[in-house]
C-alpha cells in the first residue's frame, strides 16, 4: 500500500488526479445522462446557453486550479505537540470505534427492509458519533508518518470506513465517501500510493462500489427497465442529472441569497433567530440552502432530496459574473490545500475533507465544501489543549531546593 516518493512528484501527481476525478464528477452528474438520453433520442430539455456556462466554469475551475500561489502551511505546530496529539487521535480513534460500529449497527437495524426514501432519517446522535469518529482518524492519519506508522495508519482507515460502508448498504452512498476520499488523498499526497495501471484500477473499481453498491442494496433498481419502459440504468443516472436545475430555476424565489446562507448554515442559528430558514414536508426552520430550495419545489421530502448545483447557487448570487468570480475562488484553494496535505499536520485531515467534498459541489452547494472548517479547527485546538494539559500533569514534580545552611 505504501511507497516510497518525493513529496514534490506526489503532491504534482495528486493534483492531477484530483483534477481529472473532479472533470469526471462535473461529467457523470452534469453531462452524461443527458449526452445519453440525447443519444437515444429523448428530449433532455437543455439549452445551448445552459451546456456552454457548465462546460466554461469547468475551464475557469482548471484556470484557477493552476493559478501559481507560493505553498506554505498557514497553520503549523510545535513537533512536540504533533507527537502528542497524533498519539493521541490514534487512541482516540481505535476507541471511539466500539460506539461507531454500534450506531452503525443500530441504525442499519432501523433501516432493514426499509426501501429507501421511507421511514427515518439518520438520527442526529448516530451522526455525531460517526463525525467525531472520522474527525478523530482524520486528525491521525493527516499527522502521521508512514515511515513509523504504516500499522496505526491501516487500521485507523479500516475503523473508519467499515461503520460507514455499513451505513451506506441502506442509506446515501456518499455517506462512505466521505470517510474513503479523505483517506485516500492525503496517502496519494504523501506518496503512500503509487500510481499505476494496477492501482488505478483498483481506484476505479472502489469508485465504481461507492456509486452503484450502495444503491443496489437499499433497493434501487438499476438493472432492467423502468416503469416506463426505459432502461432502469439510465433512469438511474438521469434522476442524479443536477445541469437540468440550472436549466429550470434561474428564477428560483429566495428570500436570503442561497450561496450566503450555505456558507454560514453551520455557524449562524438561523432556525432559532427565524430567518433565512424554510419548511420542507413536516420538517421546519431549515437553512434556505439551495439543496432545500430545490427539495422544496420537486418533492417537498428531505429524505427524497434533489441535490443541488453550485452553478446555480453563484448564478442566483449575481447571474453570470458570479459564476466566474465563484468558480475561480472555489478552485483557487482546492490546489493549496493539496499542497497542505502532503506533509504531517494537524489539520491535514481538515483539507483533505474539503476536497473530497469539492467533488460533489457540481451537485450541491459549496457551503458544504467548507461547513465543517470552523467547527473542525475549534477541535482540533481543543485537542491541542487537552494534549498539552495532559502533558503538563504527566510530568514528575519538580523538587523544591534545599534551604540553604547557615
């Protein structure tokens, strides 16, 4: 699994192949079910100005991508305190799985035999055990070092991907990417992972698990035809078609600007001041992002949620400027921060998140790219504090002076 590389060669490697996955997302979400229902003769209902603004704001995101920025890590930390903290993230980890797995366990119970897009939705607390799981594993993995760790390392991914995987069988496929592509970008950063044919397909193949598996075992049909008559995988990949929105809702109605409330949703209580929220089904007070937007209009159902398009989001914000200036400062960081986790930090596992979010921005919003960041710094100093408090108690007293003698 590991290899040894030179950190400059790795992070250039990454970087290509975070560009390359990202131009696929913008393909597979945006392009593809309607290139196919096109091809077969359907009306896929897209405008020329439509596919010109996607396929441009793919080339101002490589633009922007490739902007030269000198690479220097805006947060650092004492190497002592990065053994301490490491040390401690891994242990952390390892027992903060036995809740994970039984969450995972609990809520796959609750969800048996459930199709999907029925009964509950995942409970607040399961959700809390399992994030501060995969920032736990995260924070060790994004600090530590292969050459010492290549075990610890191993096991920490394997603890953190096995309670979503489980999850994922009978819930959101992506729920199991966000804990495979943090992981798996920090060790193509650090040259952990070689590229090659073999790998790359093993890749491709993992990819392939996460986009189809997960549907296939909560029940959504993807081989044969459809009710319609229509092949069940096309159908499969039009309902996750996101250009359509940009298409159609130019003229969506909001009170507060999406992009706006997507940013700040995490760290602004807009339920309990009574602003910028909106009702969806029996559900209320939610954020007016642009995902509940949507929701609202299509199905009025979180759990038969719409997705989203950050093109749209920008688009909403102020039309085709803020699309270009949007994209470009959305892109713009993705490469720092891949420079950021090529190398042990603390808050490696903070990056690598949000690039492994980034990729879903062409069917969401790019608040979610980012939500997290402040919560995850405020834990990540806690971690700190707590490390460096325990460090202090641990040491041995220090010896009064003997009284001097007359």
């Amino acid at each position: 699994m590991f290899a040894c590389a030179n950190d400059a060669k790795a992070i250039k490697s990454t970087s290509r192949i975070f560009l390359g996955t990202y131009v696929f997302a913008c393909f597979w979400f945006c392009w593809l079910p309607n290139i196919l229902y096109s091809a077969l003769g359907y009306d896929i209902g897209i405008s020329r100005w439509t596919i010109v603004v996607s396929v441009s704001a793919l080339m101002i995101f490589i633009i922007g991508f490739s902007l030269p920025a000198p690479s220097a890590h805006i947060i650092s930390t004492s190497t002592h305190t990065l053994e301490l903290c490491r040390e401690f993230a891994y242990k952390a980890t390892i027992l903060w799985a036995f809740p994970a797995f039984a969450f995972a366990l609990h809520f796959g119970l609750l969800r048996w035999n459930q199709p999907y897009g029925s009964g509950d939705r995942i409970p607040l607390l399961h959700q809390a055990v399992l994030y501060i799981h995969l920032f736990l594993g995260t924070l060790f993995i994004g600090a530590a070092d292969s050459n010492r760790h290549r075990r610890q390392i191993a096991i920490a991914a394997v603890v953190i991907i096995l309670p979503r995987l489980f999850i994922s069988l009978h819930w959101g496929r992506f729920f199991l990417a966000q804990g495979v592509l943090p992981i798996i970008l920090i060790a193509l950063a650090r040259g952990w992972i070689s590229i090659t044919g073999r790998r790359t397909l093993q890749l491709g193949i993992a990819a392939v698990f996460i986009l189809f598996v997960p549907a296939l075992t909560r029940g959504t049909d993807v081989l044969g035809v459809d009710e319609s008559g229509r092949s069940a995988i096309l159908s499969f990949l039009k309902a996750g078609d996101t250009l359509s929105f940009l298409e159609n809702n130019r003229d969506l109605y909001w009170r507060c600007p999406p992009l706006l409330v997507s940013l700040t949703a995490k760290v602004v209580p807009y339920h309990a001041l009574g602003i910028c929220t909106i009702d969806v089904g029996d559900v209320s007070g939610l954020p007016a992002v642009l995902d509940t937007l949507l929701t609202h209009e299509y199905s009025n159902d979180l759990l038969t949620g719409t997705g989203g398009n950050y093109l749209l989001e920008l688009y909403l914000t102020g039309g085709i400027i803020a699309i270009i200036v949007g994209t470009l400062i959305f892109a713009y960081p993705c490469r720092r921060f891949i420079d950021w986790i090529g190398h042990p930090t603390l808050y490696a596992g903070i990056w690598a998140e949000c690039l492994s979010r980034a990729f879903l921005a062409p069917r969401g919003n790019l608040g979610y790219v980012y939500e997290r960041v402040p919560s995850l710094l405020l834990a990540t100093l806690l971690v700190i504090l707590v490390c460096q408090m325990g460090n202090v108690l641990r040491q041995p007293p220090v010896p009064l002076a003997a009284p001097a003698s007359d």
